[in-house]
C-alpha cells in the first residue's frame, strides 16, 4: 500500500482523521499516513495567543464606560486537549469573549466607578478564574486576563477632570490662605517685636538722657558751689546770697546775648530792677511776669 508523508511545522500540531473519525495528533516533523484513508482535519497553533475583548457595561453609580481586557490563552499540549481544542469549539475566540461579558457585566454593576479604577486587578482575576475553569473543558489554558484600559463615557471624564479641578483649586486656596495668615501673623509679631525693642530703645535713651541732665545738674552745681567758696575767699565781706546773685545777673545777660543772636526767637520781656532787692529779685519776678514778644526784638524794663 502506497503511503504518503504529512509535514508539521514546529509550534503546531495536525490533527489526523481515518476515514471522517479521530486518529491521532501529528506533532511537529514528518508523519506517515496512509493516502485515501488518513487525511489532515486541521492544524492547531500551540503558540500563546491574545484576544482584546471590549465590554460595555455601566457601575454601580450609573456610569457606563468600556472595559477593555487582553485575554492570552494557549491550547494545552495534551493530545486530549488538543482534540477538545479542535472538534469541541467552533469559534474560541467568540466563546472567550462571551465569558468575559458575563465576569464583567456581573462584577462591574457591584462598583462604583472610583472603586473600579482601584479593583482592576481583583476584576483581571476574577475573570481569569472563570475562565479557566470554563476553557479548560475545551483544552484551553488562560495566561492572563489584563485590564488594558478603562474608559468611561467622555461626560463622565469631563466631569471628574472639573471636579478633580475644583478640589485641587479648593485645596490652593486653603493652603494660600492658610499662607496667608501665617505671614500675617508673623508680621504682627515682627511689628510687635520691633514695638518691643523700639520702646526698650527709647526708655534706655531717656534713662541716659535723665542721668545725663542728673550729671550735668550736679556738675553746676559743684561748679556753682565753687565759684562761691573761691569768691568768698578772694573778696572779704561778701556773702553767698550776694555771689549767687551776681552769678544770676551774667546768666540773664548771657541769655539775652544768645536770644538776640538768633533770627527766628520770640523775646522775653523780664523786669529788672534796681532797687534793694537788687537785679535777682526783678528777674524772679520777670520770670513770672514773662510774654512773648515779636521775633527779633528783646527789650528790658
């Protein structure tokens, strides 16, 4: 009997009938087979394969977006398998999508659509296990069940960009006006602390000045005290009142040079005398008695 040879590319096998029935799984290389009676049924892939499913479905909050999942599967390489893969389905492909329409319009409902962006992966699980235990029957192995996008209606995507907007907005501007009283607040205490040390500043400055005049008080006064005892000592028959008297009369005359000089003074008028009370006893009363008088001017009466 004449035979012929079948020819298998490495990465799949051929499935061989004998008469319209099963025979056997032709794997890569030559096979032998007898012509009229064994004829090939079809050559199965055993490379990983991928099928991008897209399902619309709507969240528990009534959003309808599209999921999409990239299912990779394999045929299993057992010749069991590989007879289920072949004579048990027609179409893989549409018995895996609708498995993953029913995970996925079962699941989704369940969620919100904030909770479904952070259950991506527990979903792709889920779906994977339905799978498997679906497609295993058939002589097929699921890899994997990805979640490649999740794409809500372009309203909806409008709308959480606005609100995501807004809360970041809003946070901006608790955080510029929580700034905002944070430097308002340490403006008032740096304004406060300069009052503080200001004020300190100027009490020092009159705590001198007071011990200044103090000291310059006593120093005419031991000036003065001094002038006396060496005029008493140098002039016989001349008391202190006298001294003192006279030491008045050349300061009111000093004054009057000084107010004189000036441009711009307003002039005393002061009563001087000459009498017994002699010239300190006017000036005291001239002192009382004093007014204003027209700049420029100084007159003694």
């Amino acid at each position: 009997m004449a035979c012929c040879c079948v020819v298998t590319s490495t990465g799949t096998n051929k499935v061989i009938e004998s008469c319209g029935k099963f025979s056997h799984i032709a794997g890569p290389g030559i096979s032998v087979i007898i012509p009229f009676v064994n004829n090939t049924s079809g050559t199965i892939s055993m490379r990983i394969q991928q099928l991008e499913v897209a399902c619309e479905t709507k969240s528990k909050d009534n959003v309808f977006l599209t999921l999409r999942v990239a299912v990779q599967y394999q045929v299993i390489n057992q010749p069991d398998k590989i007879k289920d893969s072949h004579y048990r389905l027609t179409n893989p492909r549409v018995q895996i999508e609708s498995y993953v329409f029913d995970v996925v319009r079962s699941e989704l409902p369940k969620l919100d659509l904030d909770d479904i962006f952070e259950a991506k992966d527990s979903i792709a699980k889920s779906i994977a296990e339905n799978l498997e235990a679906s497609m295993s029957t058939f002589g097929y192995e699921i890899l994997g069940t990805p979640i490649t996008d999740i794409d809500p209606d372009r309203e909806v995507k409008r709308a959480m960009n606005e609100i995501n907007k807004n809360k970041r907005l809003r946070v901006a501007a608790e955080d510029e006006g929580e700034a905002v009283k944070i430097r308002a607040v340490k403006e008032a205490e740096a304004e406060a602390s300069r009052t503080e040390i200001q004020a300190k500043a100027d009490a020092e400055a009159k705590f001198l000045a007071g011990q200044g005049v103090s000291r310059q008080r006593q120093a005419i006064m031991e000036g003065l005290r001094e002038s006396v005892n060496a005029f008493k000592n140098e002039v016989q028959g001349v008391d202190a009142k006298t001294v003192m008297d006279l030491m008045i009369v050349t300061q009111y005359f000093d004054m009057m040079k000084d107010v004189g000089a000036q441009g711009k003074t307003n002039a005393v008028f002061l009563n001087s005398s000459s009498g017994g009370d002699f010239m300190a006893d006017g000036m005291k009363k001239g002192f009382l008695a004093g007014l204003p008088a027209a700049p420029g001017f100084a007159m003694s009466r």
